[in-house]
C-alpha cells in the first residue's frame, strides 16, 4: 500500500491562537504515543499570516489514516477546535516522489 498525506489549513478566529496551539500539542503528544501508523504530524504557524495553523500528515497507509479518525484525541481535537478555528481547508495528497520517512524509520 502506498502513504496517503493531508495538508490542513486552519484560520483560527481572533485571539484564539493560544488555545487553539495548546489543544494542538495535546493532540501531537497523543498521536505520538498511540499512532505509529501516523509518521509525520506536524503543525507550523504561517510566516505573515498570525491566524493561519498549518499541518502536515503523513501516513503509513490508508488504513492508518483510518484508525487516526477513530482516534478519541482526535475526535476532540476536531470537535473543540471549533471554538478556534473560524475555516479549515483539506487538501488530501498521494505522495508519489520525494524523500519521505518510512514506517520502519
């Protein structure tokens, strides 16, 4: 099977960025411990852009995709950023060139 990937763009609402960045590394740490299907969950501010959050996701395949949905920390990450987040943007991806970490890394 071959990786599946998400780039996610959130506009956080005014004032929101530090609650919002504090249920985001909540939700990193979960991923971290409980996911080894999920090889890269990375969440970046946007240079010039103080209200944009934006995340990359990289997964061993569509079924650790799958089971990251399932994910109770996931489902409240999604569910209480709403109070933060005024959009969010998905853009799923098929890497298909390009140095990217395997599962075994």
């Amino acid at each position: 099977m071959s990786q599946t990937a998400l780039c996610v763009r959130f506009t956080l609402r005014d004032g929101a960025g530090e609650a919002f960045d504090e249920l985001v590394r909540e939700a990193a740490a979960a991923v971290l411990e409980h996911e080894p299907g999920t090889l890269v969950y990375a969440c970046s501010e946007v240079e010039g852009a103080p209200h944009q959050r934006l995340f990359f996701e990289l997964y061993a395949d569509r079924a650790a995709f799958d089971e990251h949905g399932r994910q109770p920390h996931v489902r409240h990450f999604l569910s209480q950023s709403e109070k933060y987040a005024e959009r969010m943007e998905i853009d799923h991806l098929q890497p298909y060139a390009g140095k990217y970490p395997s599962q075994s890394a």
